[in-house]
C-alpha cells in the first residue's frame, strides 16, 4: 500500500485560501491521498473539488483546542456532514481531561460520534497529547475514545502550543512513543492517525511501522515525489 494512499492532507493554516484549497485538491487527486483535511468554513468547496474522485471530504471539529462546549461541536459536526464532510476529527477538552473527567470526557467524544455518523461521517479523537503530562492520561483517553466508538484516535492538532523556557513557545506533534502507545491501547477496530511533524517519506513510513494507519501532513507533495522515486521538493512551512 503507498503511505500517500494514508495521508490526510492538511489545509488548516489560518492564513490559507480557496486558491490554496484548489491547489491542494487537485495534487491530492493527482497523487491519490486519502482525504483533504479542511477549515470548516472550507468543507462545501472541498467537497465541490473533491466530487466524482475516491479523496474523502476531511474538516476538524473544536479545532484546535477543544474548549467548545459538546453543544457546539455536535452543531459543527452536524453542519460539516451536511456540507459534505465524510470524516471528521475532532479535539478533545483538554481541559476535562487534565481533570480526569472521564465521564464528561466520554459523552463529549460521543456525542459527536453520534452526530457524525447520523450523516454518515466518521469520527476521529484528537488527544493533543505533547499537553498530556502522562502515559496513563493518554491510555485512558484511548479507552473513552473506543468505548464512545470513534474510528481512529489522533496524536495532535499540529497547532497544539505548550510554554517552553523564558515563556517562549513550542509546537507539538507526533512521536513514536506516543503512536506506539495508542496502538497498543486500543482494539484493532480502531485506528490511529499520526500528525504533527511529518514531512518526509521517512517519518511517513516509520510511524506505520509504529501502527499507524493515517497519517496528517502538509507535506504530501513532497512525500509523494519521494516515494515516486524522484528528487523531494522542500516541504512546505507549518507544523501539522
């Protein structure tokens, strides 16, 4: 199977326009990604784009730092399935489960599993887990997500921001620890998506083998060239 064939290409920079969006979906045709991972706002153009070809409708749902109540995201999610979405991938409240509020943690997830599935969407739980101070955090994360019936669970948003030394701040992404752990913690019905920080074939290719089975990346383009055999074209900026 080809890593590309894994790739939700990310259009989630705050600064990116329906030109970008056009751009995008014609390379993820042309190289055969898995889906095109949009703003909201972008959700019925993608599908426009996207009409007639196997590259899945993708937007986020409480993105990027979940704080939305579970109202609001149904209502996004609900709006995004009807719009066209086919996958959505949702952000977890940080928050509550920082708190281990596991119970509200769980119907959050759910509720927008529910909503998403009404319109024939599925969910993915985005843990943001470079805010996730433990393994256990992560692990019971894993569990809520499965039982609420999510169809993958996500390593990060590729915007999740964590204060470093002398208050300077650091993006967070994906790690092998971290994809190795949610693979092992959940069932095999359930998938888990890499994202945050892939942007070459190597990366691509190593988180598989660490169990992934979705990839989120900007750098598609680039690990397509690559993976094709030709010489990489530089990666483009951005932490997703």
């Amino acid at each position: 199977m080809s890593v590309v064939s894994l790739i939700d290409h990310a259009v989630l920079q705050p600064t990116q326009t329906d030109a970008d969006l056009r751009a995008a979906c014609e390379m993820c045709i042309r190289v055969g990604a898995a889906s095109v991972c949009v703003k909201p706002s972008m959700t019925p153009l993608t599908a426009e784009l996207l009409a007639g070809s196997p590259v899945l409708v993708c937007t986020v749902i409480g993105f990027p730092h979940g704080g939305t109540s579970t109202g609001a995201k149904v209502r996004e999610t609900e709006i995004a399935v009807a719009e066209g979405a086919r996958e959505v991938d949702m952000v977890v409240n940080i928050g509550r489960v920082l708190a281990e509020d596991w119970q509200f943690v769980e119907d959050d997830i759910r509720a927008v599993v529910e909503a998403a599935r009404a319109g024939g969407a599925i969910t993915k739980v985005i843990f943001e887990t470079g805010l996730l101070p433990t393994d256990e955090l992560k692990i019971e994360l894993c569990k809520c997500s499965e039982r609420a019936g999510a169809a993958f669970v996500k390593t990060s948003t590729g915007f999740g921001m964590i204060k470093g030394d002398g208050g300077a701040m650091y993006s967070t992404g994906a790690t092998d620890h971290d994809v190795s752990l949610m693979r092992a913690n959940v069932s095999e019905k359930v998938g888990v998506k890499a994202s945050g920080g892939i942007r070459s074939l190597a990366d691509a290719q190593r988180f598989v083998e660490l169990g992934a089975t979705r990839l989120g990346a900007s750098s598609t383009e680039a690990i397509a060239a690559e993976e094709a055999g030709a010489a990489p074209t530089a990666a483009p900026g951005g932490s997703y």
